[in-house]
C-alpha cells in the first residue's frame, strides 16, 4: 500500500497561505497519498511543537513569517544553501531528526529562468530593493548565477550593510537614490513590502533603466503590482512574483514525496486568482 505522507506549513498566523492549494493540487496530479496542512505555531512554542509534530509522523514543512530564522537552531543538520541565506523554508523529519533546507533561493531564480528564458543575469548589474528576509535569499539566487554586481538599497540602511557583510558583490546605497541608480542595470528586484495589497505603493522613476533590462517584483498580491506596471509603460520586460512562491514549492514536495513537480497552467490559474 501507498505511503500516506503527512506535510504542511507552519506560520503564524497562516489562514492567508496559498502553500496548501499548491501541494494539495501535486498531492492529486502525480495520484499520491498525503496531505498538507496549514499549523498556526506562536513563535515560542516551535521547538516543542515541532518534536511533537515528528513523533506524529509528519514528513515535513515548510516554514514562513515569522519562524524562517527562529528554526535554525531548532534543526539538527541544515544545509549549504540555508546556511548562506541565514534562513530555513523547508524542513524534513527523518528517523528523529531535522533537517533544514531553504528554498526559496530555486524560487526566485527559477521564476525569472522560466519566465523570461533569454535574460542572462551575468549581462550587466542588479538592483535589488529591501533588505528583509525575502532580500536574502534573492541576493543568494543572484551571486549563484553570476552577478558580480549587486546595488542594494534599503529605507534602513544598516540593514542593507549587515547584508553587504554577509554576501559578496554588494554595494550599499542610499533608499533616496533607487530612481538613480537605475542606470546601466541590467535588472531591477522589489523585495520590499511596498505595492504589496495595504502596503503603500514603491515610488520609482524607471526613466534611467534601460529598455533591455528586466523587472522582477517578488510581491505577488496584486499579480500586477504598481512596479510591474511601471516596468510595462517603460517599455521593460517583467516578470511577476508569484512563480517565485510557485517554483519555492517544488523542492520541497520532492524531498517529501520522490516527485519533482511541474508548474503547469491551471496550477498558476489556481494560485494567481
Ligand atoms: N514571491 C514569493 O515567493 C515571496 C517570498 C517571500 C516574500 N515575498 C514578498 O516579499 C515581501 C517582503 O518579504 P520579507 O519576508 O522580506 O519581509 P520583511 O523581512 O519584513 O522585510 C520587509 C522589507 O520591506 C521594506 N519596507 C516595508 N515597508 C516599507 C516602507 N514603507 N518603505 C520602504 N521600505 C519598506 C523593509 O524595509 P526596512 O528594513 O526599512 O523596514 C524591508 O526591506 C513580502 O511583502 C512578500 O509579499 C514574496
């Protein structure tokens, strides 16, 4: 008889995740046993929790706001790639242990490789915009596929140079300078919260991007944020946030599962609606 696999994510709160209608619809798709439930965990009880969701037999989670940083010392044996973001997304439970991943680093960078399949990210600078935990694993994503030049700015500049001591390639400027140091970027991230549904809008002249260069937003709700449609009267390629949450998914269902699935088109209808 099949496995019946028990996952889930785990955050707090979670009601709002989209993460169980993504591996729900796997679960159907590729004919397996399992299930995936949202767990609302309040920051200072993770660690007993989790013990005891490991003695339930759970396979694994996947982590988000606010436990991505609080799990790492809670995990028994985390791995490369956790360890230069500084943050745990995916963990998997075998034989009484924990072992930590972080995913979101194959997220973003697979979003823009599937999506915009020409643009070569050693072609020219980045400008990546926030220094928060998405920054993280968005400047992780980018060193890995060889940018060389990264131009990091934040509202909070010391938060931008703690990031530029903790990766390569990263220089700092001033939040009031993002209109300018547009020029001769080769593309341009929004990590912050601003476009996202309640947040105020980014304020942004693109008039100094280049044509050629590509704009990713990682806020996904709106779909279409007011960035994206900037990047569009711009005369920029764009490429949205939400396959980022999409393809984060998809390393984290085969560890659990064997499978590594596919993004198809009704997934994406699903989730972006
Ligand atoms: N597509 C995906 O899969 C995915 C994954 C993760 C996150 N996200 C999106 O990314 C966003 C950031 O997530 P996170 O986990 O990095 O959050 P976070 O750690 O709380 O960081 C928030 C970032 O937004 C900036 N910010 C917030 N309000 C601002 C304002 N009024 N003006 C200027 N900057 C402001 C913060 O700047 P300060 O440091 O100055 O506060 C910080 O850089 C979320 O809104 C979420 O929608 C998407």
């Amino acid at each position: 008889m099949m496995e019946f696999i028990k996952t889930g994510v785990i955050g707090h709160p979670i009601a709002h995740s989209k993460s169980p209608a993504i591996h729900t619809y796997w679960i159907r798709k590729y004919g397996l046993t399992g299930s995936y439930e949202a767990i609302d965990i309040a920051p200072d009880e993770l660690r007993v929790r989790l013990k005891g969701l490991a003695v339930a037999g759970y396979k694994g989670f996947n982590l988000t706001i606010p436990h991505k940083i609080r799990v790492l010392p809670i995990c028994d044996e985390i791995d490369a790639t956790a360890k230069a973001v500084g943050a745990v997304n995916t963990i998997m439970m075998e034989n009484g242990k924990i072992y930590g991943t972080n995913t979101d680093v194959f997220g973003f960078v697979e979003n823009i490789r599937t999506n915009a399949p020409d643009f070569d990210f050693t072609a020219g600078p980045a400008v990546v915009l926030g220094a928060g935990g998405a920054s993280r694993a968005v400047l992780q994503g980018l060193i890995e596929q060889g940018v060389s030049e990264i131009r990091l700015l934040n509202r909070t500049r010391d938060k931008a140079n703690k990031l530029a001591n903790d990766f390569k390639f990263i220089e700092v400027f001033d939040w009031s300078q993002r209109s300018a140091v547009l020029e001769g970027a080769n593309l341009l991230v929004n990590t912050t919260a601003l476009g996202l549904t309640g947040q105020p809008a980014l304020e942004i002249n693109l008039s100094k991007l280049d044509k050629a260069a590509l704009v990713n937003d990682i806020v996904y709700a709106p779909l279409h944020t007011g960035l994206l449609e900037k990047a569009k009267a711009n005369g920029n390629a764009f490429v949205t946030g939400i396959g980022m949450l999409l393809h984060q998914a998809r390393p984290a269902f085969e560890r659990w599962y064997g499978i590594l699935p596919d993004v198809d088109e009704a997934l994406e209808k699903k989730v972006s609606g």
